[in-house]
C-alpha cells in the first residue's frame, strides 16, 4: 500500500471538492446517490465534502416536494447567490454595468450617458456610481461582490492597466483594475471592449459554436477582439487586434463618413429603404471594415467573422452582404460572417465572463 506524502492528502481532498462542485453545478439539484455516481466518490466521501461546502455557503439543501411518500432522499442544489459579479463597460459614451450571480445570469442592469469629454476622474466617478445603483437596487450585500470587471476602449495590459487611449481624455496610464476593485474591497480585473466583446459572444452570443473568431466591434471607433480555441488572444502587450489604430485601413475615416450628418441607424434605414446615397456610405463603409477585417482573417483563418457593438450590428444584412462579398474578393477563405445578437450588452458580458473565470478558478477552485 502507497503512503500518502506530506499534502497528499489535502491535494486530495481539494480535488474531491472540485469534482463534487462542478457535478452540483452542472446537475443543478442532485442527491449523495446521484452525485456519488456522477463523481465515482464514495457515500462517505460525498458527503463529507457537501458538508464542507455547505459551511462555506456554497451549497443549500434542497426541502423536499411537498406530497412525498416515505423518507425522501437528501437533495443538494449549488448557491449560484453566494456570491455576485459585476460586469463594466466603460466607454465614450456611456456606462453599461450588468450584475450576475455564480451561475453568470445577470440578475440587474444599469445605464448611464456621459460626455465624449469628461476627465478621467469625472468619467470613473460616474462609472462608481452607476455601478453601485445597480448593485444597491438589486439589494446584494457588498461583501457579496467577489469581482469587478471593467472594458474600455484602448490598449490593456494583462495587469488591467490602460497603456494607452486615443479616445477617452486622461485615460493613458490608469489602474482601471484596481480602481474597480477598490469599489467594493474585492478583486478587479479589466480588458479592453473589443475583446470582452468577444468573448461575451463565445459565452452566449452568435459564436457560441465556433472556436476561432474574429469579433470587430464598430461604433464611434472600431476594434477587434480574437479568440484562439476559444481562448482570448491578447498578445504580448494587450495590442492584438487593435488594426484599426492603422490609418491605412481606414475605419476611423470610414465611421466618421457613415455618420457625417445623421446617425448610424438613421444611415443604414434609409439604405434600407434604397436611398441612393445612403447605400453608397454603407458601400464605403462595408468596403474599409473589409479590409481591416480581411487582414486579421488571412492571419487567423477563423471559423467565424463577427461585428457588433450597440445599433451598427442591428443593422442587419444591409452591413453584412456588403461585407460579405467585399471579404470573398479579398480573402482566399472568407469565414462566415454574422451580426452579434447582444446589442450594447456585450461588452458588459464578457467582463461579467472576464471576473467568473477569476471566481472559479481563484475562489471556488473549479479551473
């Protein structure tokens, strides 16, 4: 018989809780039989492990159903409200904030409208207080926040600090991790919006069965997001994707021409209509994002395209046919390519995504 070393048993006891946490999470409700079978543990050790759970507040058993004969068998369920997340975009705009419990559904939202030229602190206090209206309004405790995370437009590191913003004033060089986290005395990452936006749409979006993706998120300014395997591809620096900081491509030309006297969705309805100079712009438009489109697809070979951010991708196929023949011309295997279907909500998505992943793998140990 092998002797357990020193931490072998410990090691095995957290493997254990593993297996047992994520079968409860992923059955929903399950009894010691059921989880027992699920995991190949032992009665003894399941339950020993559920009550350690359920000391931390992970797990709730279950009451049984009314009308039950007999002595019914013990059920377990997973407490997804043990803990929250909150999930930011920070943009030029506006603020959109979602709260999710640990099962990542999104139990609040939050809006607020600024100003294109608020100074930082002016921009980071809105985004405070936005944040905290929503998580007041929901009536979760905040020692119930066990994450913040934050998308911005700009270059991101992996330490969650902006390196460098050519559209928000002041932004260059700050912390936003640690700003959001000091919000609620918890940890707090941040991402920049193309790729939260992203990965938002791998999680529960239009690329949910596709591994590589090439996501452009348009709007005021344009940029992209690339997953690899279905893993987030930043880069050395956090620059990957940022094409469109290219003038050659021309996309931030190209946005400002769309909307030179009328907004997008005014733009693409019209087009929609058959307003002759309308299509025209959305041709122009269509064309330039191509480009930039096509440079990222020849390198990545993605099984998907995806554009979205707020009313461009409502647009429809009056963006996305244009689109589509521009990149067969300019690509030797165009992927196809789809409207995101999380409106401005994206964003905010993968930054809850961004801030589950640190709770799994960090606080319940689950990657």
């Amino acid at each position: 018989m092998t002797e357990l070393r020193p931490g072998d048993a410990s090691l095995l006891r957290k493997v254990n809780t593993q297996v047992t946490l994520r079968a409860l999470r992923r059955e929903g409700v399950a009894t010691l039989t059921r989880l027992g079978r699920i995991t190949g543990l032992s009665r003894q050790t399941v339950e020993a492990v559920l009550d350690e759970l359920g000391e931390r507040g992970y797990i709730r058993e279950i009451p049984p159903d009314e009308g039950v004969m007999g002595r019914p068998a013990r059920r377990y369920g997973f407490r997804a409200d043990a803990g929250h997340v909150v999930g930011l975009e920070v943009g030029g705009d506006g603020v959109v904030v979602a709260l999710a419990d640990l099962n990542g559904d999104v139990v609040a939202w939050e809006r607020a409208e600024l100003g294109d030229d608020m100074a930082a602190h002016e921009r980071i206090e809105a985004a405070r207080d936005t944040v905290l209206k929503c998580v007041n309004g929901a009536g979760v405790a905040h020692k119930r926040i066990w994450a913040v995370a934050a998308g911005t437009p700009g270059i991101v590191d992996r330490t969650g600090r902006v390196t460098l913003s050519l559209t928000l004033p002041g932004w260059t060089g700050l912390d936003l991790a640690e700003v959001a986290g000091r919000w609620f005395g918890c940890r707090g990452l941040a991402a920049n919006d193309a790729n939260l936006a992203a990965l938002a749409e791998h999680w529960r979006g239009s690329a949910r069965h596709a591994s590589d993706i090439v996501y452009v998120l348009i709007g005021h300014r344009a940029g992209a997001g690339i997953l690899i395997g279905g893993r987030l591809h930043r880069g050395r620096s956090g620059a990957a994707g940022e094409i469109g900081t290219l003038r050659q491509v021309g996309w931030e030309a190209a946005a400002r021409d769309l909307v030179k006297d009328a907004s997008a969705a005014e733009v693409f309805e019209a087009a929609s209509k058959g307003d002759h100079e309308a299509r025209e712009r959305v041709e122009r438009y269509a064309e330039h994002l191509a480009v930039g489109a096509s440079a990222l697809i020849l390198t990545v070979d993605p099984d998907l395209l995806v554009l979205g951010g707020g009313g461009y991708s409502q647009a429809g196929d009056v963006l996305l046919e244009p689109v589509r023949r521009h990149l067969a011309e300019l690509c030797v295997s165009a992927p196809e390519a789809v409207a995101s279907t999380l409106g401005d909500e994206g964003v905010a998505l993968g930054a809850v995504r961004l801030a589950l992943d640190h709770v799994e793998r960090e606080v319940l140990g689950l990657q």
